[in-house]
C-alpha cells in the first residue's frame, strides 16, 4: 500500500510539480516506509513551495530527530513555534518528542 502511494504521489508530482501539499502527501508516505532521507527531502521541497504548512514542518523535524540532526530540528521547531503560536497542544508534543519522553 505504500509503494502505491508513493507512485501515486510522484504521478500527481508530473502533473503539478513542486505542489506543496502533494509533496508533504510524498513525504510522509516515504517515512512512513522507512526512508528518513527521502521523507526529509520531500518535506524541505513542501516548505520551499509553502513555509507556513504546519504538517511538513513537524514532520520534518520528527525525520530530523530521527537521524539525529537536533541542531537543525531546534531552529525548525523555534521556526514553527513562532508562525504557528496558536498550534501550542501539538507544538508542546512536539517538544516531549524531540526530548523522547512521552
């Protein structure tokens, strides 16, 4: 199912490319099946088309926990934090993620 979508998302790429919310659709199908790197690249090309999606911007720094870049997952969660102040419940779990408690 997740090979599919990720072929889904690439078709729809050919017929919009650099669409923001089919690349965060990509992006997530590509950590979901395990490839951090992929997911992280599809992410960045959501926020370039987009900066304020809030989805890709969390996702993003959840990938970036993941391969242990933490620098670069703070100064995303400083930038998220600041253009979506009123998301504070996810933005709060966000932070006990990147932290690793629950």
């Amino acid at each position: 199912a997740l090979n599919e979508a990720i072929k889904q998302q690439r078709a729809a790429l050919i017929l919009t490319p650099n669409a923001p919310r089919v690349l965060l659709n990509l992006g997530a199908a590509l950590k979901d099946k395990g490839d951090v790197d992929g997911a992280i690249a599809g992410f960045r090309q959501a926020l370039d088309g987009e900066p304020g999606l809030f989805e890709a911007r969390y996702n993003l720094i959840l990938c970036l926990v993941q391969k242990g870049d933490v620098g670069e997952a703070g100064r995303a969660f400083a930038d998220l934090a600041r253009r979506h102040p009123e998301r504070g419940e996810q933005l709060a779990a966000l932070r006990r993620a990147m932290a690793g408690t629950p």
